[in-house]
C-alpha cells in the first residue's frame, strides 16, 4: 500500500535531505563514514613527521591519497572546503558510490573570556557553496558546553542559522557538538573527564533537533567509569537523541575506538564518522611511498573491519519509525514538483493540450 511522501516531510525528510542520507549510507541504512577534514591536527603531524611547515600543495596532496585509499570503503567521506573537496573531486579519488559531506566551520574558532570556543563559517565559504558544488551533506562542528553560558548561546544560535540555511538549500545537516576545557582548565583535566558524560548527554537533547545526522561523543572515558556504567550512559545518549546518531573518534587509538563502536551499535547508534583513529599515523611519516604504503594497508584494514561493526547498528530510518518497507511506498502527489521549494500548483482553465507532455 502506498503511503504519501508528507509522512517524510512531517520528519524533515525533504526530497534534498533523503537523497543526501542515502548517498552516504549503507544499503541497510547504517553510516560508515570517514573524515579526512581535520587541518589543524594534520598539519601538525606533517611538521613533526618532516621538520618543516607544509605547503598548501603537500597537505592537498596528502588527503587526496588518504581519500583515494579509504573512500571505495566507506558510505561516506567527509572533506574540507579549503584543501579537500575541489582537488580530491577533480582527481578522481573518491568512487561514485561513496557519498561527499564537507565542512562549513572555521578551523580553529576564537574564544571568548573563558576560553570557550565560539564557531564561525569558514571565510569565503558557506552552505550554499556546498551546495552548489555538488557535496550530499553539510557538516557542522559546534563546540558546546552547556554550563559555559556564554559560548553555549552563540553556538546554539550558531547553529540553529546553520541548520536553517541548510532547510533553504534542501541538503542534510550532520551536527558535531564536542565538549571542551575552559575557565583554566587544561585539556584532559579531571574536572573534564568527570563532566564529559553529562556533558554529552544534555548536549545532544539541546542540538539533536536542529540537525538530520547527529555525531556525538562517546560518553565518557574508560578508566574513569565502568563499562556498566558506560553502557548506561549510552543508553541516556540514545534517548537523548532526537535524530539518527553516530559516533566520532575524537582521536583515540583504533583499538579503544572499536570497543567503543562495539558499544555503540548495540546501544542504537546509526554509525560512525571516525577520522585519526583509522589514520593518524599516516601522517607521521615523512615519505609521501611510505604514507602510502599505510593508507593502503592498515588504514583500510581499520575502516573494514568498522565497516563490519557498523552495519550491526540501527539503520537511520528505524530512528524515525521508518521501515524499508515503507520507504519503498511513498508516492507523491501530482503537482509536488511545483509546491516543491514554496511554490504552487495550479491547472490551468484553458483547453488540455493532448500533445503536453509533463
């Protein structure tokens, strides 16, 4: 039976969006996404690796590699505006099958009198451009702590416009909210690690709302509370969330990643978007041959066998009620493609043409 394509619209589901979440996805509806768009963090790596600092032409270089390596096996690869998408595009790098996301912050946002970052567009950039440029997806990184009331506010703000703009255009949002130290604290702190859980959890039922994909952190730190306790709390994560969610790797070890991934899944998690634990070692090597070597080796070992974990997950449509089933019964009415965008459908009072074809 036929179900009208408003019960999508009712769930943000517009035709843009849809096609976005389906190009980034597996065919069962999980995400095995990776990031490639980490500039501050790569850059330091290649001046440690090779004692000097790169040029924009190596590090453009050096994630076309990395993209050309892992993108055949993931659904989704995510890019930077600034030395990503254009160049790893026009090279060919990424398969037809895999699904582009890029960008839209400024790398490294100015903060404010606690040092709490607050974020920004990156300049000369926007959603409209990633739309234009033919990307599936825009992604947003918002460092959000709630109990930081300034920050909080702009970021939110900050991201309600960027979430707007993205309805406007017709192109799926993916929300990045990490937590941070901030009033003196150092990164890594005590007081941090004993905040992050709760920290993630309130942040995703401030922001999951005003995205269609939401990455959140794994909510809190091995060591530090048990995995019981941790299961719980990814369980508050779940619930907490509004929309299909993914899990980011915020640049810990592979091996402590996929037990976290493991955890995800079964907690209800759509996926991952995980970047320097599949590949951070790529940049410490000096040798363009030999980054190659491990981009085509053990970083696609790792993005395989989370490919696995991931396609364990929850599917996203099942986060809104969805089935497969369903999805394949939807039927618009005649004259969408008008009303499509604000407009309106309208026949005529005149004569059918016979000849008209629509």
């Amino acid at each position: 039976m036929a179900t009208s394509i408003t019960r999508l619209y009712g769930l943000g589901l517009t035709p843009g969006k849809l096609r976005g979440l389906q190009r980034i996805s597996n065919p069962n509806g999980t995400l095995s996404m990776v990031a490639t768009d980490q500039n501050s963090s790569m850059i330091k790596m290649m001046k440690a690796a090779t004692g000097k600092e790169p040029t924009y032409d190596e590090i453009a270089d050096a994630k076309v590699m990395l993209s050309r390596a892992l993108a055949p096996h993931c659904s989704g690869l995510l890019v930077d505006g600034y030395y990503g998408y254009a160049s790893t595009v026009a090279a060919h790098a990424v398969p037809p099958g895999t699904g582009i996301l890029i960008r839209v912050e400024k790398s490294g946002a100015d903060k404010n009198a606690a040092g709490a970052p607050c974020g920004e567009v990156e300049p000369g950039w926007g959603v409209h451009k990633i739309k234009r440029c033919g990307a599936d997806a825009v992604k947003l990184l918002a460092q959000f702590e709630p109990t930081e009331f300034d920050s909080a506010e702009k970021n939110f703000e900050f991201t309600r416009q960027m979430y707007e703009q993205c309805i406007e255009h017709d192109i799926l949002f993916l929300l990045e909210p990490i937590h941070f130290p901030f009033n003196g604290e150092k990164e890594g702190a005590d007081s941090q690690k004993a905040r992050k859980a709760q920290t993630v959890i309130d942040s995703a039922k401030y922001l999951s709302r005003y995205c269609d994909i939401y990455k959140a952190e794994f909510p809190g730190t091995f060591g530090v509370e048990s995995d019981a306790q941790l299961v719980d709390n990814l369980k508050r994560l779940n619930d907490a969330c509004a929309k299909p969610w993914v899990l980011l790797s915020a640049g810990v070890d592979y091996d402590k990643y996929k037990k976290q991934v493991e955890m995800a899944m079964k907690a209800g998690a759509s996926g991952i978007l995980g970047g320097r634990a599949f590949w951070k070692e790529f940049f410490t090597y000096a040798n363009p041959a030999d980054r190659q070597k491990f981009a085509e080796t053990e970083c696609v070992r790792r993005v395989k066998e989370t490919d696995e974990i991931v396609r364990t997950g929850t599917p996203w449509f099942a986060k809104y009620g969805i089935t497969t089933e369903d999805l394949h019964g939807i039927r618009t009415a005649e004259g969408w493609h008008a009303r499509y965008g604000g407009g309106t459908a309208v026949k005529g009072t005149g004569p059918v043409d016979p000849n008209a074809v629509y």
